[in-house]
C-alpha cells in the first residue's frame, strides 16, 4: 500500500499535489574580458544578492601553503588601493549593503546584497575589491593573529579533528587532504604569499558573476559592462594534482584527546562528484540512510538507542572527487554499540529493497526541501551558483524534482550496493583513548594519533 493509500486509510488528509515551479529564466552572456554572467530576476523584495566566484580555492595554493586561499579572501575584505577598512564599512553601510569574502577548497568569493536603486555604487565596490585589494600590513597580522587562536580552537574541537583525519586517509598526497594548516603554517604565511596568490586567482577569466534579484537583466548587464568590462587578466594555469589514496578494508584512526567523556565518530569512503550522472540517486540513498531527521539512522540510534542526539550522513561533492560520511557524537561506552547499528542500517541498504511507502516519502522530503530553498533570492542564487560551479546541464534545476521521483527502490539498491562501501569505509574516533581503544580493535586495525596529528604508539 502506498504512503497516500495509508494516509487515506487512517483518516489523515493526502499531501495536495506538488506546486508547479517557475524559474526566472537566467540571462547569461560573457563579457569580452573572460568574465562569466548570470542573472536571474526575482522582485520579491527591491533588493538583489550576488557573488563573485574564482574557481580557485585552497587546493590550487597548497602547494605553496595549506589554507593560503582561505586567508588571502579574508584579508581582501579589509581595504583598497583607494579605500581603507573603515572607510569600506562606512561606504556599505550608506548604501545598505552586505558583503564578505571566503574560499574553499575549490573557489574563493565575494558575496554581496544590497538595495537595487544601489546597484551601480556596490558593483563598483566588488569590482575595486577584486581588483585593487591593498592587503594592509596591520590587518594582515590581525587576521593572522585571528587565525592562528582559530587553528588552536580546532585542535581541542573532536569533530574538526575527526574531519582532518578523515580526509587525510581518503585523499593522501592529493590537496584535498589539507583541511586546516598548522600553527607553525599559519606563523610563516607573508603578505607577499596572499598577494601572489591574488594576482593569479582573481582575474576575469576566472571568474563567475552571478545576481538574483529586483532588476531589469538587459539593464543590469549595461552597469555590469560599465563596472567590470576594463577588468583584464588571465586564467590561472592549469594544476597537475596526486592521485588520491585508496584505503582497501576496515581500518581505525583514533585521535587521542585525554579525559574527553564523548567520541565523534566519523566513518566514510569515496563516493561522486555534482557532475556525475548517478548524483541524485545517491542523495537520496543518503536521505534515506542519514540524510533526514526521519532517516534510518536517526530512528535507530537516536530515537530507539537513545545514544547520540545528532546522527548524520551526508555526500560531500567536491569539484575533483567526492565522498560519503557517516557522523555522530556519543557516550564513550556505547562507541562500539554504535558502530554495529551505523554498518547494520548501511548494509540493510544495500541488501534489501526499500518499502515503495519510505521511498515516497524519502522523495517528497528532499523534493521539499529543494523547493523551500527557492523561496528567497539568496537560495535563488545557491541554485543558479550550484549549476554554474559545476557545470550542470542548464534544465537541471527544472528536471530536479522529476528526476527525484522517477527513481525506483531497484536504482537505490544497486546505488547503495556502488557507492555506500560498506567493506571499505574508514572509521576515524576522536575521544579518550583509555575510554575506546579495545572498542576500537573490534572493527579493524587501530591507528593512534594525538591532536596535533602525530602517531602514537
């Protein structure tokens, strides 16, 4: 019986149909510098969200420092050639804009909203950023004093460390194995490195201009050509990256963190990319798993074991590679009772057919979650940076939901049986090794480390 029939049944009211979605049909062009535009119109509110994106992050610098990217956006927001700190504060704040910066593994960007009537004056202001970022001494050594309080925080967070090791074994020699630098990386980073590492990212060639909001496109596009058509410079050259690592069996890495009286465990395995064809049918395999607050995870270990408040799975796409996480944070003495209930649901996946009355609904939660994040223009914008970044077919947001639901629980099974390795997941605790180490040996050889990621004994 299907999901409606019991619902019928019961006396409970069916779900009404799904509502149609319009999407603003984007206008794109690319401007006779390199520079890439998107824009979209959405006049809910006369005001507009956009982002300048560079599509390179962290792992295009990490040959020259962990985390180079990451610093070099955050210091971009703190003056120009022509307009010092304050002063850029005092300026968005006349016109009523936002903006900050940031970067990642893959992009660094400049997020920006503000009102439409203003579009001129804060376009400029990204611009100048982008283009005539000064790098002040003084805020360079306060952002790296800021930074260096950040890395040493992490180092007693279990769940940042738990991370940084677990990329560590599933990526090896390759850049996406670097979540954080070190306090001696962060201590030797110059100016001159965030500056290099400026001048060859943030150029019109690499970069993304994507705006939602309340404007005329042909309009828009005119101050756009105005503002950034002087722009010049190069794409950056091509990056030649290791291959990644390729753990073959069960295997344990244990962060030693002395008296802690809960474990992050963090299991995971190579999975996909954005791009890649069986995407969705893997993001709702993992809605299904631990994906959801109504998942099978959740109700095993959460709600029926009571051993953990926030259990979580989740398919993290990266623009080379991709991989698949399983987390929760728990009582020391129930890391194995755990454990055991995390590989039972992920093998049951990838044993068993779904019930057609769990895919249904598995369907119209990740169906209504993608429409609630069309509501506003800043999700908008996620959508439409989503597509852009990494390359997906220009109807892939309007075939999303039916593609969602014409997946069949025989897809699922043959999707969790490919990408949920079960035989070959990486379990990585960060917790008390007198409180876990025996549970640990019982899923596999142990590796111990301390928090500043040397191997123990």
């Amino acid at each position: 019986m299907s999901s409606r029939a019991v619902e019928v049944a019961k006396g409970v009211p069916p779900l009404a149909p799904e509502r149609e979605v319009i999407w603003p049909k984007p206008t794109r062009e690319k401007l006779a510098n390199g520079l890439q535009v998107i824009l979209a119109e959405s006049h809910s509110i006369p005001k507009f969200h956009g982002q300048l994106i560079f599509l390179s992050g962290n792992a295009a610098a990490a040959d020259r420092a962990p985390g180079l990217a990451e610093m070099t956006a955050t210091v971009v927001r703190t003056g120009t050639q022509r307009r010092a700190s304050r002063q850029l504060e005092e300026d968005l704040r006349s016109i009523g804009a936002d903006l900050s910066t940031e970067a990642g593994s893959d992009i660094s960007a400049i997020t920006f909203t503000g009102l439409s009537e203003f579009a001129e004056p804060l376009l400029d202001l990204v611009h100048e950023l982008a283009r005539e970022a000064s790098f002040p001494e003084g805020e360079f050594e306060r952002e790296r004093r800021q930074k260096l309080e950040e890395v040493k925080l992490n180092r007693t967070q279990p769940s940042s460390l738990a991370g940084e090791r677990l990329r560590k074994v599933l990526f090896g020699a390759h850049p996406y194995s670097q979540v954080s630098p070190s306090e001696a990386q962060v201590a030797a980073y110059k100016r001159e490195d965030l500056q290099s590492v400026y001048r060859e990212f943030y150029t019109p060639q690499n970069a993304l201009l994507l705006l939602v909001g309340d404007f005329e496109p042909q309009e828009m596009l005119k101050d756009i050509k105005k503002v950034f058509g002087s722009w010049s410079g190069n794409k950056p050259p091509a990056k030649t990256y290791a291959e990644t690592a390729n753990p073959r069996g069960r295997r344990v890495y244990l962060v030693h963190m002395p008296g802690a009286v809960q474990t992050q465990i963090l299991a995971g395995c190579h999975a996909i990319t954005r791009k890649h064809p069986d995407w969705i049918k893997l993001g709702l395999t993992n809605t299904l798993y631990g994906g959801a607050f109504n998942s099978r995870l959740v109700m095993n270990i959460r709600e029926d074991k009571g051993y953990t408040y926030s259990p979580r799975s989740s398919v993290n796409a990266l623009r080379q590679h991709g991989y698949f996480s399983v987390s929760a944070a728990v009582r020391n003495e129930v890391v194995a009772a755990s454990l055991t209930e995390m590989f039972y649901e992920l093998d049951k996946l990838r044993a068993l057919p779904v019930p057609e009355s769990e895919l249904a609904d598995a369907q119209n939660y990740l169906s209504g979650v993608f429409s609630l994040g069309l509501a506003t223009q800043d999700g908008l914008l996620s959508q439409f940076s989503n597509v852009a970044q990494n390359e997906l077919p220009e109807d892939y947001l309007e075939t999303y939901r039916a593609k969602v639901r014409a997946v069949t629980s025989e897809e699922l099974l043959a999707t969790a049986r490919k990408y949920l390795d079960s035989a070959n997941m990486q379990i990585v605790l960060a917790g008390d090794r007198a409180q876990i180490e025996s549970q640990a040996t019982l899923f596999g050889d142990v590796e111990i480390f301390d928090a500043q990621g040397n191997r123990l004994e």
